[in-house]
C-alpha cells in the first residue's frame, strides 16, 4: 500500500512540475501580433496558431497592441506610439517570459528617414532600450525579432518607401547588441502579397498563419551558423570571395586543360565553400573537374604565386543578375543628403516582388528565365537571394580580395543572338556601384572585376562603365577585352585559363 501511495504522489509531482515548467513566450508588438482585422482575432491571431503548433509544453499570450512602434518620441495623436509606454508592455514583463518575440517597426514608417537625418543611430538604440526592460527579467529569455518585417502590399501608403528597407540594417545592429535572433518574415509572405494582405498591410488568417509557422520554425529550429573557415588553414591563407554568374559557376570539367589543371591541385592546399550546397570541400585532381574553372584556375596561381593555402568562398549561379547578390538596404540606401544613392535599384526593391513579376528590372531576358526555371530549380535569382544564402552568411570571414565575374545579365536587354539592346547607362553604373560597395568590406581589400570579353554582343557601354566604376572605386579592371580573352561565338569561353591568370597577376599586384 505504501509502495503505490509512493508511485501515485511521485506521479502527481511530476505532473505538477510539468505544468509548473511550462516555456511562457511573449508576443509582443503592433497591430499584426494584436490581429486586427482577423474575423475571429482570439483564435486566428498568429500568437494563438503558434501556441497549437508548439503544443502543451509551451504557454503563448498575446501582448499586441495595434499602431505602435519603437521611437520613444514620437506621438500618436495625443499619445505615445512607443510599445515601451504600452500597459501590455508592463504586463508582459510582470508574466516574467522565457522566450520574447517582438514585431515591430512598420508603424515607424514615415519618420525613419527624417528622424535619422538629425538623430543617426535613434531608432536602433530605443529599440534596444525596450528589449534590455526584457534581458534585466530574472528569466533571462530568449529574444527574437522580426528582421524583416511582413511586407506591404500594393496600394498601402508606403508600400514604395526604403523604410523598412534600410530598417533591415538597424535590426542586424539590434540584433547583435541584443544577442537576440532574427526572424525573416519578408520572404515567407512575399508571394501572397496580392491574397494575404486583405488591406494591404494586415494579414488574414491563411498570412497569420504563415507566420505562426515561421515563428514556431524560428524556436525550434537552430538557426544556421555563420560560415568559419577551417581550423587548420584560417591563420595561414589566402581567402578569396569568387562571385558571379555563369562564368563563375562554369565547370572545370567542360573547358580546355582541365586534366592538367584538376591534376595541378594535388600540389596545392586548396579548399572551397559553396554557396548553394553550403558545403566545404578540399579540392583534389578526383573532385577538382565538378567545380567553378575561374576559380580553381585562380586558385591554382594564388597558391603558386603566395606559397598559401588558398580558401575560395564560392558564391554563384548561372545568369543571375547583380540584384541577387546585393542586399536590400544596399539598393535602397541613402546618400548623406538623404537622397536615394541608386535610384533604379530603389524602384526595384520597393517593388517588394522578385525578378519574374518586377516591373522595375528592364532585363526581360532574366524575367523571362526566372519564371521558366522556377518549376525545376532553387530560386536562386530573387532579390537578395545570393546575398542571403551565401554573401551574409560569410560577412565576418576576412577576406584577402574580391573577384567578380558577372555582367552579361545587367548589360543588355535580352541575350542569344538578338541580345537587345544596352540597358540604361544610369541603371547599369548604379549595379557596378552597388555590387563593389556591397562585396568589399574595406577600401583596401582587392576587388578584381573581370571585364565582359570578346564576343558578338553590344557589352561596350557595359565595359566602358565597368572601367570607369573601378576608377571611381579604387577597384581593379581586368580588360579581357583589350587582351583579346573570350569567344566571339561563345557567351561561355573554354579557354578559361588566360582569365584565371590574368586576375592572378592583378592580385599579387594589388596586394603589394
């Protein structure tokens, strides 16, 4: 009797303990954690989807509060906007969380840019004002922050404006001060832009529900790690960020002297990381002939001409436009007297669609292929999708330099043999400027810009402006054209060697 008395109390502590130990999550924000305009706001609001698909291990409370924002200046009405003045606030921290997530900053829009211009740096330090109220709990919780705001939708009245855009920046800042995880929630929504967004900012149900899912995906699942070098070549070698289209992505194995070259790399310690398979390799004559010939020829001279270990963080795809490896508050960034500094590229940003549907991109050669390859491969060519999956993820590696071999997609209207016409001149500086700002992490990292070369295309407004970009940027222009390099035939040349040396030579210059 003793012994059954005993197991039924342990049962009973035990379940108490369970409930006892409940993880309370916080969902703080503006009027889309509240769930406006949701028919049914008490089980459609995405807090409440979040808490059926975390389970009973979990206690999820809505501390939404509809039109509010970071800045602790500004006034709604007679009132404060800031969340940080909010009863739901007070109420959320007195409930003592274990995990915050916090959405806001869309009510921001309209002040960002103008309130930055006379106070730099404000939006980003109350924001960490509001979420330190949470880091001093006794609970110490986990935060989380939308990074990328859900977008806006035609027909709002910002659905143009750089706003969020350049907010993007200041959330990575947040983000880090705060040792807090960010939450893309741009991307998952994007697509349902026209559906999802019955007034063109709040979700329906079917959108809060996309964000319950991302959320519940965001705490369950660890977020991928910043690309690090390997240990043992880290101190000792060269690292070289190889980026670009076609041409960059095309395979040793398909040009001229790829047995020598692929047996070449047995003298040599040569590793690579891919951007799309995110994957780390050591390059051997058995594996070397699968992977990009610009850059394991390059890398073959690197390591000849420095006696290092040569690392090629490798970042690519095939016809993919400048726009795919820029970040969106790079195209939507401002000059020092507030203006936009690529305005071509702000209108395509803003548009807040990819490639395929985006009115803005005057490549229709690209928009076409987008939608073509979209049933059968990765979408590789959205906006910012290289600078998401592989140039962000390699932000705090330090690089020796830069190579950069793309162009054919942002130099004419069309490619094959009817390629169109050159693409406006202002358009296409702008994505010269954009991409050597975005790529270099200082003035003094190498950045080599392989020129378009010979061929049967109208590329010579395109080089001229290439060159000039270098000049203008203190980059290095490799004039293939001048040395006579490419395929008059052939957007793709085999003879891929002579460019790889070429850019070798200009390197060991450069880093003199």
């Amino acid at each position: 009797m003793l012994k059954h008395l005993v197991v039924w109390f342990a049962i009973v502590l035990c379940g108490t303990i369970a409930w006892a130990e409940k993880i309370k999550v916080a969902c703080i924000g503006d009027s889309i954690t509240f769930g406006y305009t949701l028919p049914d706001r008490a089980a459609k609001a995405y807090p409440t989807q979040l808490q059926a698909l975390l389970g009973e291990d979990y206690e999820v409370r809505n501390f939404g509060n509809s039109g509010r924002g970071i800045y602790l200046h500004s006034w709604r009405g007679k009132e404060r906007r800031g969340y940080r003045y909010m009863k739901e606030h007070k109420a959320a921290l007195e409930w003592q969380p274990d995990i915050v997530i916090c959405n806001l900053g869309i009510n921001d829009n309209g002040e960002f840019i103008k309130h930055e211009a006379t106070h730099p740096g404000a939006w980003a330090k109350d924001y960490c004002t509001l979420l330190k109220d949470y880091q001093a709990l006794p609970t110490k919780p986990k935060l989380y922050i939308w990074g990328k705001l859900a977008p806006l939708a035609p027909g709002q009245n910002f659905y143009r404006s750089a706003e969020p855009f350049l907010m993007q920046t200041e959330l990575k800042k947040v983000a880090k001060e705060m040792n807090a995880t960010l939450i893309d929630m741009q991307e998952p929504l994007r697509d349902g832009l026209l559906t999802l967004f019955p007034d063109k900012i709040h979700p329906n149900p079917e959108g809060a529900k996309i964000i319950a899912e991302v959320t519940h995906q965001a705490l369950t699942t660890p977020a991928p790690k910043p690309v690090t070098l390997p240990a043992d070549v880290k101190d000792t070698a060269e690292v070289w960020l190889c980026a670009g289209q076609s041409n960059m992505f095309w395979p040793l194995g398909r040009c001229e002297g790829a047995n020598d070259e692929a047996a070449a790399t047995a003298k040599h310690d040569i590793r690579l990381w891919n951007a799309t398979s995110d994957e780390w390799v050591k390059i051997t004559p058995h594996n070397a002939k699968q992977w990009s010939a610009m850059a394991i020829s390059f890398a073959i001279r690197r390591a000849e001409a420095s006696g290092k270990p040569v690392v090629i963080l490798l970042v690519c795809a095939g016809g993919a436009p400048t726009e795919a490896f820029l970040d969106e508050a790079t195209m939507a960034a401002l000059t020092k007297a507030r203006k936009p500094a690529y305005p071509n590229l702000l209108k395509i940003v803003t548009d807040r669609r990819q490639i395929d549907t985006n009115e803005a991109f005057p490549g229709t050669w690209c928009a076409r292929e987008y939608r073509r390859r979209l049933k059968a491969e990765s979408k590789w060519w959205g906006l910012g999708v290289l600078h998401r999956q592989g140039i962000a993820r390699i932000s705090d590696i330090p690089l020796t330099g830069i190579l950069w071999y793309q162009g054919e997609s942002n130099a004419t209207t069309g490619v094959g043999p009817r390629a169109g016409t050159p693409l406006p001149e202002d358009y296409m500086r702008e994505t010269l400027q954009a991409i050597v700002e975005e790529l270099r992490p200082n003035k003094k990292t190498p950045f080599l810009m392989v020129g378009l070369p010979v061929m049967d295309r109208d590329w010579e407004p395109y080089r001229k402006l290439q060159k000039d970009v270098c000049k203008e940027k203190g980059a290095v222009y490799l004039d293939t054209f001048a040395a006579g390099l490419g395929d008059k035939k052939d957007v793709h040349p085999r003879k891929k060697i002579p460019f790889a040396e070429m850019a070798s030579e200009a390197a060991t210059k450069a880093l003199k």
